[in-house]
C-alpha cells in the first residue's frame, strides 16, 4: 500500500502500525523532508506526532534500515541513507 507523507495512521487498518508509520516515512524522505545524511525526526517526535508505542516507531525504523532507507548512528540518531542510483527506481 502506498502512504503519503502527510497521512496518519489508521489503528483499523489491515495494515500494522509500523509498516503504515515505515511508508509515511518513506513518502517525507521521497518528498525532500530530510536530507541525505541528515537525521529523521527523533523517536520521541515520532511517538508524539503518530500517537504510537515506542517499540512501533523502532519496528517501523528498523524496516527502513533493513531496507537501506536509513541507518543509525549510536548516541546520535537516525539519519537518511544514500540511495544507489539502482535503487531509485527511476529504471
């Protein structure tokens, strides 16, 4: 399901949480919202903003490091990570 990165989260979703939460992000970093190597809001923003558990808000983060979208810098946050041009999916 594609998300914007202006949409809440829908708690009667089929959907979970996380995955809703995981494509909003996606869409704010498509959108321009944070920069390449610059960090995301801080999960305590994300907490508030969304009305989600904190454990939701790492489970959706931690997707997006899977997914090579972010990556985590200890002690310092969650930044963008840079996209391959392969990647992109502008093929």
């Amino acid at each position: 399901m594609d998300y914007g990165p202006d949409d809440e989260i829908e708690h009667e979703a089929p959907e979970p949480p996380y995955r809703q939460l995981a494509g909003i992000l996606k869409a704010r970093i498509d959108r321009g919202d944070w920069k390449v190597n610059r960090p995301i809001a801080s999960e305590a923003r994300l907490v508030d903003e969304f009305g989600l558990s904190r454990p939701t808000v790492r489970r959706a983060i931690a997707l997006l490091v899977q997914e090579g979208r972010l990556f985590v810098v200890p002690q310092r946050g969650t930044y963008v990570a840079e996209r391959k041009p392969e990647e992109s999916g502008d093929e």
